[in-house]
C-alpha cells in the first residue's frame, strides 16, 4: 500500500493500478467537488448570503490565498510523499465542499472556501508535478489533453444531473453539496490506501527554487494567473446578475461547455504535439483578448443573452490550450526542479488572484464593461509574452533570445 515502487516497475502492474490510471482517477474525483461548487456558487450566495459584486470579488480573493501559499508544498513535502499529499488535500476539498451550505453567511462562507481551496491548490500543485513526472515528453500533450477530457467527463455527470434533477426533486444546496463533497472524498480516501508510492526516476529537489532561466514562463503563469481571474469570477456572475440565469440554466451552459472540450481536449492535446507551444499559445492569447473585448461591448453595445453563452463557451475552450503551458515547462526544466517549480509557479499564479478579485469587484459596481476591457488587455500582454517562446523549447533555449546569449564555440 504505501511501499514504494519504482516507475519502471509499476508496468507490471494490473493496468487499474498503473501511474496513469492513477493520474486519471485523480482528474474525475477533483471536478466532482470543485465544479458541483462552481456550478451553485453564484447562485447560492446571491440567495443565501445577499452577495453583491464585492462580496464575490472578496469571496475570490480569499478562496486564491491558498494558491497564492502553494509555495508552502515544499516544505509539506519533505515530510510527506507527494502522492499522499495529493490524496489528502482532495479528502480535504471533498469535505469542506460537503458542508459549504452549513454556512450561509458572508464570514462562514468565507471561512469553508479558505479550507476547500487549501484543498484544491494543494491537490492542483502536486498533481501537475505527478503528470510532468510520470508522463515522457513524447506522451504528455496528448495525455494532458486526455486528462482534460477525463476531468470534462466527470463534470458533465455533475452537471448532467443537477439540471436534470434540480427542479424535478426540488433539490436542496445542501444536498448537492454533500453529494458531490463526499464523492470527491471517499475516490480520494480509495486511491491513498489501493495505489503503491510510485517512486519517479529524477529525485525532486525539496528547497525553493527560483531560476533566472524560466523567467517566461514564471511571467506567463502570472499573467494566465490575472486573467483567468476574469473567467472565473465575473463572467459566471455576469450570466446570474445581468440575465437571470437560474441554477439549471447556468449548469445547462456548463454543460454545452463540457460537452465540447470531452471532445476538443484530446486534439488540442494533439494539436500542441503537432503544431508546438510557441503557435498554440499565440492562438489562446489572441483568441482570449477578442472573447473579453466582446464581453464588454455586451455593456458597451447591448448585446444580448445569446452573444454572452457563445462568448462564454468559446472562453472555456480556450482555456483548455492551457496545457501547452505545462508542456512548455516539461521542455525546459531540469528534471529534479518539476515538483519545487510547480510549487513556485503556483504561487506567481496567485499572485494577482490575491488581490484582483476584490479589487476589480469594487470596479465592477460602477463599471462591468471596465473589468472585461482591462482583461483584453490582459490577454495582449500574455500575447506578447508567448511569442518570446522558441519554436522547439529546450534546457537552454528556454526563449528566442536564449540563441544570442550562449557562448560561441571555440575554433
């Protein structure tokens, strides 16, 4: 159970027990949790708590803390294996996801988000570390992009079955809540104790790291960081306050989105392999800077519901081209650094998420349109950023620049 095992050994395993069905058991339980509290966050607070534009840029900031602390895994690690880690801080997302409807108060809900979010960035940091290190460079786009799908999966029963039982059973928040928080928890509590302690071939180095030579990609998960903030905390927001949308509309749109990246994932993963990350990058930026310009004009210009879902839809699959920004990482890095680099960025992640949610929901009293041109501008600036990327990543070749800093060879 908890003995370690040797990567290479693990292909003698039944295939139910091997480190990539492992991976995939991690990528349905997570979303379980996470997207079922997604899903009745806006509404729930708005009708529970009274929440206004503040309070849910106030909630977002608090909930982005733990990431923000991602940094602290290094040191959890050096006293506890990375894949128990991960299995606890599901446990811990599962649980405080169950009872986030025993809370329906500002400071209560505060107080469980802080504790599922502990859970979820935790779990998030160790998992991309696990995937960069159990997957060859050769697999991982295309496996990246199956775990996409696995995770869309999962959602889509999530989402599948609240709208199609919310208004039959007159579901409770509750309910659902612990539903969905106790399923995460006990997949979580099945994995620590039926999976061995896969053991990768490169030991991770266990102290903060911070090297000059990743400075892009440091800059590109700090920008991905303030932009996804916009995704994540207004444009759901904007489809309950402005529209009207009810719990079952709302998750009805998750699921047209779900539906899409099931099938989309696997070939955008196909797509970074093809195409590289320097050009699928450059594709996400541009595509983003035009979605969040679009949601403005729909308070600059009018535009209506139907504009709002399409923007929305084409704003999550876009997201997904994410994972070219693991790849690129996988290309570049030491092998020893995954696990303390993941930690790092994680943390740069969040730098922004700390402070934008508050901020921008201040802004978004007096001016929605403001918030989503401020995030175009966003989307531009980590376009520029990935056109520095070379077109075949490499340790030193890390950007487009690093061609002119090598010495020349001796003659």
């Amino acid at each position: 159970m908890f003995k370690p095992m040797p990567l290479h050994e693990a292909q003698g395993l039944p295939f139910w027990r091997r480190p990539v069905t492992l991976l995939f058991l991690m990528a349905l339980a997570m979303p379980i949790a996470f997207n079922a509290w997604s899903a009745l966050l806006n509404n729930f607070v708005i009708e529970a708590a009274q929440f206004d534009g503040a309070d849910i840029g106030l909630l977002h900031t608090v909930r982005e803390i733990p990431g923000f602390l991602a940094v602290g895994v290094i040191a959890v690690i050096l006293f506890v294996r990375e894949q128990v880690l991960g299995m606890i801080s599901l446990v811990l997302l599962g649980v405080a996801t169950a009872v986030t409807a025993w809370f329906p108060s500002l400071g209560g809900l505060l107080m469980v988000t802080l504790l599922s979010s502990i859970g979820f960035h935790y779990y998030e940091t160790v998992n991309q570390s696990l995937q960069l290190q159990w997957l060859s460079k050769e697999k991982a786009p295309q496996t990246l992009g199956w775990l996409v799908a696995a995770g869309s999966a999962a959602t889509l029963v999530v989402y599948g079955l609240i709208v199609l039982t919310w208004d039959r059973f007159d579901l409770a928040y509750n309910t659902v809540f612990m539903a969905a928080g106790g399923a995460t928890a006990l997949i979580a509590l099945f994995a620590l104790f039926a999976y061995p302690q896969f053991d990768a071939p490169h030991p991770q180095t266990k102290k903060l790291i911070l090297r000059k030579r990743y400075w892009l990609y440091y800059a590109l998960q700090f920008m991905a960081g303030a932009r996804r903030q916009i995704f994540v905390v207004f444009a759901g927001f904007m489809m309950v306050e402005k529209f009207g949308f009810d719990v079952h509309e709302l998750t009805g749109l998750y699921l047209i989105n779900l539906v899409i990246n099931m099938t989309a994932a696997p070939m955008l993963g196909k797509a970074v392999a093809m195409f590289g990350e320097r050009r699928t990058l450059i594709f996400e930026y541009a595509g983003l800077a035009a979605v969040f310009a679009a949601y403005g004009g729909i308070y600059w210009f009018g535009w209506g519901v139907v504009v709002a879902a399409v923007l929305y839809v084409v704003d999550h699959v876009l997201f997904a081209l994410a994972l070219a920004l693991k790849t690129y990482f996988q290309k570049i890095a030491d092998p020893g650094d995954i696990a303390p680099t993941a930690a790092v960025a994680f943390t740069i992640n969040h730098i922004a998420a700390v402070f934008l949610p508050v901020l921008l929901g201040l802004l978004w009293v007096y001016s929605p349109g403001m918030v989503f041109t401020l995030a175009a501008g966003m989307a531009l600036v980590s376009l520029s950023l990935s056109l520095l990327i070379p077109r075949h990543p490499e340790p030193g070749n890390e950007t487009i620049f690093s061609k002119y800093a090598r010495p020349a060879p001796a003659e």
